[in-house]
C-alpha cells in the first residue's frame, strides 16, 4: 500500500514538472469512468478514448494550479462516428473532499474533422484540478485528441507594451470621474489573484459579481429544506463564493451593484417546489413570495452588517420581458405568482434593501421592438407602483447590431422616464482579432460613449461585462477593452477620445 502512495505521489509529482509553458502535454492522461473506459495511443501521437458509457467519461490529466493564476489550454479532437459532435473542455476541481466542475469551452465535432477546443481558466480555491474533454449528448462516442497545450499566462498588469516602450494604463475610473461611476463584472476566481484585483481596483470603482450573488449562488437549497420544514415559506443563504471579491472591494473602497434577485435563470429549481424538493409539487403563490421576502431580507441583512454602505445599487428583476412578444415572459415566477410579480418583487426589496440603495430593472436587447416597448410599459407600471429607481442597459452588443442609430433611440425612449440609468454589462463582439477588425469594435465603443456622455446627470454607471477578453463570457469574440495579456485595446483609448481635452 505504502509503495502504491509513494508512486503515485511520484507520478504527481512528475506530471506537475514534466511539461513547460505551452508545451504540449501527451503524456500522463487517464480514462475517467466507473471502470469501463479505456485510452490507447496511436501512431500520429494522438490518445483515443473507448468503451465509455456516460458523458463524462473521457481523457482527464491532473494539473498543479495555484489559486488566482490564469492559465490556458487548447486542444485538438477528432471523431468519426456521428455528424456532429458536442465537445466540452472542463474541469473538476476538489475543495475537502468534494468535486465540483466548470465547462471551460465548447465545440462542434464534425464527423472526420479536427476541431480545437481553447479556454482561458484563472484557477479557484481548489486542492486538485483534473483537467477532462466531455461530450454533451454522446455518452458512448469514442474519439481522438491531440496537440494538448497548457500554458500559464502571465498578463503585465497596469502598464502597456507598444514596440520597446512601456507606459502606465490610464485610469477608466479617473478619466470619466466628472460623467458616471466606471465598473466592471468579476467572479469568483479572479478575486484570487491579488495583482489581478490591484490593476481592477486601478480602473474601476464600482463591480458586479458576474454570478457570486445569483440565486443559484446564494441559496442554501439543503439548509432551505430543512427550513421549509418548519415553515415552508422560509429561504436560507450563504455568501462563501462571494466573499473573496466582497472583501477585496470593502478593503478597497469599491462599491457594489448587486446581481440578481429574481430571474428565470441561474435560480435553482427547488425554490419553486415544496419542501424545496423538486420532486413535490410546485409551492403557492403566497408560498414563493414568502420565501422572494425571505431571501432578500436575509441578503440585505447579511451584506449591510458586514460590509454597511458597500452594495449601492440592486438589480432586483433581470431580463423578464420576451423578446418576441414583448410581454411578461414565460416563467415559474410567472406562473406561480402571476401578472404582478415584478410589482411584489420590487415591494419586497423596497422593504428590506437599506435606505439609498438603487432598485433597478435590467434587461438586455433594448433596442430591438416589440420588446422595447415592452421594457418600457413595465418600467411604467414599477414607477406608478413608486418601487423602482433605474433601468439597466445590458448592451451585450456586435459590431453589426444593433446600429448605433437604435442605441441612440434606445435611450431617448428610456431617458424619458424618470429613472436613473446605468450600462450595466458593456460587452462587443467581433468576428476575429485582426487589427483591422479591432479598428472596426474601437469605432463602434467610441460611438456608444458619444451617446453615453450627454446621459452624464442621470447615468450613475457604466460597466463592461468583464476586463480581458479571455475570460469573458463571449471570448470567442474578444468583446472587452483588454485582451488576454491585460494590455489595452484599441477600443480603451477609443472611449477615451470621447472626453474633452
Ligand atoms: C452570465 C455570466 O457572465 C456567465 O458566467 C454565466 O455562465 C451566465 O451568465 N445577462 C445577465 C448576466 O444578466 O447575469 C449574464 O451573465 C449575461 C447576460
């Protein structure tokens, strides 16, 4: 037993060493499976994986990642058995003994076709990473990969390389000090690395948790069971994933928009189900508003006694307009409470948010009909109701759409409510990284900012929808203002062109 351990604390220790930066790592894979899978090596120096029965049975390799480090992986993978494929790169990573996973990119296998998978990662607080390539849909799919390659990035922070000249990154926060607060989404992982956060802190005084403060993140579905059975009508919380950012930003002075309470998305399933159990029938009406109160008191409680005056602004409904038909979309909160759910929602957050918190409403495709009108008779009736502050402009946008005559319009049509505004999740996709291309994305984010100043007295913030573009949610499109060495793009001195001298 004692010589098994010592080989295998060997082998970690050698697969940890065995491989330098962006080196391709071939060696040192096993099947991950109860047993049926198996990897064979064939002659081009690809790994095959066969005999698997479920979805995550695949090729995986331990990695020695340090918590707040980026990193980046890329690989190659082939099958031959169905026209199409669903690849998933992913990891699963042990904290005290329970796995948890992350997808960290996707990809359509063609049938006979080589297609990469690439994904920017910054490691969690984990004590191991197990690095796997999933299929989605394909339990049984046997298929090849090749060419792994790992790399640590190691982005300049602060400071931007043009040809042999080094000069410091302008501040996002200090220029645009006399128009609106600057802001930005970080999760959890990248609240890790504490030269990361500097250089945030550095550009942006204000910062959403990209997920930390969801539903899917803050309810304690176990806790709130056995709650329920008490009183059905209870919620219980918990704050450990976003802890690390709240700290980083009390310690820090930087404030924070809340991110979300209600939403059809990101909220587990139970919530909506007796018992919290989602194989009982669905709670009542007065049940799920019992438990919307008990949730938010608990959050605005928890946030104001430890970190008082920090949380400024909550989005307390996301995204409930249908795009297509510009009413109420389809949604258990819907259904369970009816018609005037968001009028609940906001009354409750009124109760228990701190005097001077910001209540807004926050939808993406704002710019598009019917769903702007939509957008606008709800944010009618919240203001008859005298509920809600502000709207929110998601402006998940591309280079194509929506024009930028559209946003012009978007926003006189909501600026003639009596709202506050923010952007609240800036974010521009294009088609490739080639500098003409970037030239293109700059001009479209300059042109966004000359219709955001004038909005200066009532627009409290904007915030892009992360800081580089690798780990955005849409990386595929290199929607930021810093690309993935942290260095600024064109389109971070495009918007500061729309300031006067
Ligand atoms: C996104 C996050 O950025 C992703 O990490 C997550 O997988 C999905 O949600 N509109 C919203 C945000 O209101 O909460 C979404 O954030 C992006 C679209």
């Amino acid at each position: 037993m004692k010589k098994f351990l010592l080989i295998l604390l060997c082998m970690a220790f050698l697969t940890s060493l065995s491989f330098a930066q962006g080196e391709t790592v071939m060696d040192y894979w096993y099947p991950r499976s109860m047993g049926s899978a198996s990897l064979t090596e064939y002659e081009d120096g690809s790994l095959g994986i066969q005999g698997r029965t479920m979805d995550w049975n695949s090729p995986g390799h331990d990695f020695d990642l340090i918590a707040g480090n980026q990193y980046s992986f890329k690989v190659e993978v082939f099958q031959d058995e169905q026209t199409e494929a669903q690849m998933i790169l992913s990891v699963a990573h042990t904290k005290d003994g329970t796995e948890s996973y992350e997808n960290l990119a996707f990809a359509k296998a063609k049938k006979g076709e080589w297609t990469t998978l690439e994904a920017g990662y910054v490691a969690g607080d984990f004590d191991r990473f197990v690095i796997y390539i999933e299929t989605l849909g394909a339990p049984t799919l046997a298929y090849q990969f090749r060419n792994f390659t790992f790399t640590g990035v190691e982005a300049v922070f602060g400071s931007a390389e043009t040809g042999s000249e080094t000069t410091e990154v302008p501040s996002l926060k200090e220029k645009f000090q006399d128009y609106f607060a600057f802001g930005t989404a970080v999760t959890q992982n990248e609240a890790y690395n504490r030269q990361r956060m500097d250089f945030y802190a550095s550009q942006f005084n204000i910062m959403t948790p990209g997920n930390e403060l969801k539903p899917d993140y803050v309810l304690d579905v176990s806790a709130s069971a056995k709650l329920a059975a008490e009183d059905e009508c209870q919620a219980a919380v918990h704050f450990d994933r976003v802890k690390p950012l709240l700290t980083y930003a009390w310690e820090h002075g930087i404030k924070i928009h809340g991110h979300v309470l209600v939403w059809h998305q990101q909220t587990p399933e139970a919530f909506f189900h007796e018992g919290y159990n989602i194989s009982k029938p669905l709670v009542t009406r007065e049940v799920l508003l019992g438990r919307l109160s008990s949730y938010t008191e608990k959050i605005m409680e928890y946030l104001e006694e430890n970190y008082p005056g920090m949380v400024v602004s909550w989005d307390v409904l996301n995204e409930a307009i249908d795009d297509q038909t510009g009413q109420l979309r389809d949604s258990k909160w819907l259904s369970i409470v009816g018609e005037d759910y968001p009028e609940r929602a906001y009354e409750i957050a009124r109760k228990y948010a701190p005097e001077g918190v910001q209540l807004y409403y926050n939808d993406y495709n704002t710019a598009y009909e019917p769903k702007q009108t939509g957008i606008v008779h709800l944010l009618e009736r919240l203001l008859a109701d005298g509920t809600v502050d502000g709207y929110g402009f998601q402006m998940h946008h591309d280079l194509s759409q929506p024009s930028v005559d559209q946003i012009r319009k978007s926003l006189e049509r909501i600026a003639a409510l009596p709202l506050k505004l923010r952007v609240s999740e800036l974010d521009l996709t294009i088609p490739d990284n080639q500098e003409a291309t970037l030239e293109k994305q700059a001009a479209k984010y300059k042109a966004i900012f000359e219709l955001l100043l004038p909005y200066r007295d009532r627009l409290e913030a904007v915030q892009v929808w992360g800081v580089t573009d690798d780990l955005s949610w849409r990386a595929w499109g290199y929607p930021l203002l810093f690309d993935h060495n942290a260095q600024p793009k064109p389109a971070f001195y495009a918007i500061l062109e729309t300031l006067p001298e």
